[in-house]
C-alpha cells in the first residue's frame, strides 16, 4: 500500500512542479552586481536594464510571475526598498507577451 502511495507521488510530482511554475516568466539571480537568468524568457533589454539598476547589489534573486495579465516583481535579498520598488517599474513598463517573446540566456 505505502509503496502504490509513493509511486503515485513520484510520478505527480513533475505534473505539480509544472502547475505551480505556470505562471512564472522568469527568475534571475544577483550576485555581485552580476545577472544571470535561472528560468524563464527574458528579451535582452529588459535584462540589461534590470542590470543598471542591480549593479552594486550583493546578493538578490528576482521572480516575474504573471498575475492576472500582468508582470509581477517579487525581489528578495539585500535589495534596498528603493532598488525593489526601481524594479517594479520597470517591469511594469513589459506587457506578459513581450516578456515571453525574449530570448532564453
């Protein structure tokens, strides 16, 4: 029985990690003023914006989520309040299908 119960998670759990990833456009990652892109599409200038902005930045981990039609920030890391809220807007300058038209690093 536990082991028809373990099959059934193991062969679920590619099905949930995809459901929950469905609306993620992309998540970066900071570390020491460098960007790389983990996941996701992002289109070159978008990135190269997100690196002005993220230059002196230590250590952060950035991800895009598309939230009802819209691109939504989500920053953590030693990220200033003005540095996150700099992010915000420009990612509030992308549409969700400009975003996704970008190119895979």
């Amino acid at each position: 029985m536990w082991l028809v119960v373990a099959i059934l998670l193991l062969m679920a759990t590619p099905l949930v990690i995809a459901i929950i990833r469905a609306n993620e456009l992309f998540v970066l990652t900071i570390r020491r003023g460098k960007t790389r892109l983990v996941r996701g599409r992002l289109p070159p200038r978008l990135l190269a914006d997100v690196d002005d902005v993220v230059r002196d930045v230590v250590r952060a981990r950035l991800h895009c989520l598309n939230e009802g039609g819209r691109p939504t920030l989500y920053a953590e890391g030693t990220l200033s309040p003005a540095e996150k809220q700099r992010l915000r807007n420009l990612i509030g300058t992308w549409s969700v299908a400009q975003i996704r038209s970008g190119t895979r690093s």
